[in-house]
C-alpha cells in the first residue's frame, strides 16, 4: 500500500504539472465572469493540492517507521514529491494572486464606467431642466449653461481614460469578444457629444437674443 500510494502521488504530481505547464490563464480578456470561473477553478485545484500536501506529509512520516534497509531511497523519493507539490502549490498561488489583480482592476474599470453613466444621467437631466427656465431669465441660463460646460469639461480627462482603457482591450482582442465592450463605450460617448451640442446649441441660440 505504501508503494502505490508513494506512485499514486508521483502520477498525480506528474499529470498536473503538465496541466499547469500547458494552460496559461488568459488575463488580459475583457470578459470578468471568464476570468472568475478560472478564479474558481484554481482555487478548487489548491484544495486539492492542499489535500496531497498533506499525503505527502503522511508518507514522510510513515517512511521512518519503514526499516533501516532502503529507508534511505524511500525517504529521498518522498521529499522530492513534497518539493514537487509544494513547486505546484507556488504555481497556483501564483496564478491565483495573477487572476485576483485582473478581477480587481475590471471591476475598477467597470465602477468607472458606471459611475461616469450616472454623472451623464444626472447631466442629462439638468440640460433638460434648461428649457424650464423662463425666457425674461436669460442671464441666469447662461449662468448656468457656463456652470454645466465646465462641469462636463472636467469629466472629459475621466472618459479619455476609459476610452484607453477600451482601446488597449480593442487591440489584443477580436472583434468578437471585444464588441460589448466597445458596444458600452460607444453608447456612453455618443450621450456625452449629445450633452455638449445640446449646452453649446443652447447657449449660442441665447447670446443671439
């Protein structure tokens, strides 16, 4: 039993190095739920490292109650297979911390996102209330179409970013896995032109009075 345990082990070190050796993690994908299922999956395969850690620990303890003649090779054997998984162990740790950063960094990305749709909203709303200000009270809509242009102004810096952002995705994806990506960025810069033809198309048509 001993004997197949020490070759169970070795088959199943030897099986998954190759595993990890071959499937790299695909970090720079745009698609965060692809990214968390991998997330998932290494976390279940460090379990199960975890778990024949543990054998492995076992088996080193059960070979210096094994006798003297060919203990020696034995215990060997067994501490080259405990450094072997602890290497896979590091390996997925590694790939763990890797794919946990990228999470991190889409979900920051994504907060910008929604939060520059909301501040779009919100402006959206007050260029609609400009039409609701009195016609003798043109000073104090221009007033606050000036106010509004600086705000929308100092937003811009924001959606460069998130066009940046966008656009290095852009370049090492297909069209296909980068299209809803491209698809949210379009539909937010088209609103934020709107807003800013909508403020100077009014304030031009007010100075004009």
């Amino acid at each position: 039993d001993y004997d197949k345990n020490i070759q169970y082990l070795e088959n199943w070190i030897i099986k998954n190095e190759l595993i990890i050796g071959q499937n790299s993690v695909n970090l720079t994908t745009p698609n965060v739920d692809k990214l968390e299922k991998e997330l998932i999956k290494l976390k279940q395969f460090s379990n199960e490292i975890s778990e024949q850690q543990a054998k492995s620990i076992t088996l080193s303890q059960n070979a210096d109650s094994i006798a003297p003649k060919g203990a020696n090779n034995i215990k060997d054997q067994v501490q080259t297979l405990k450094g072997r998984v602890s290497g896979l162990a590091e390996s997925v740790r590694a790939k763990i911390n890797d794919v946990s950063n990228v999470i991190l960094s889409r979900h920051d990305f994504q907060s910008k996102v929604a939060n520059y749709s909301h501040w779009l909203e919100g402006m959206s709303a007050n260029v609609a209330q400009l039409d609701e200000i009195p016609a003798d009270k043109v000073d104090l809509t221009l007033e606050k179409i000036y106010s509004l242009l600086q705000e929308y102004s100092e937003k811009q810096p924001m959606l460069q970013n998130i066009y940046e952002e966008v656009k290095e995705v852009s370049l090492q994806y297909n069209a296909q896995e980068s299209e809803p990506l491209n698809a949210e960025y379009s539909s937010i810069s088209q609103v934020n032109q709107e807003i800013e033809h909508k403020l100077k198309t009014k304030m031009t048509s007010l100075q004009s009075w």
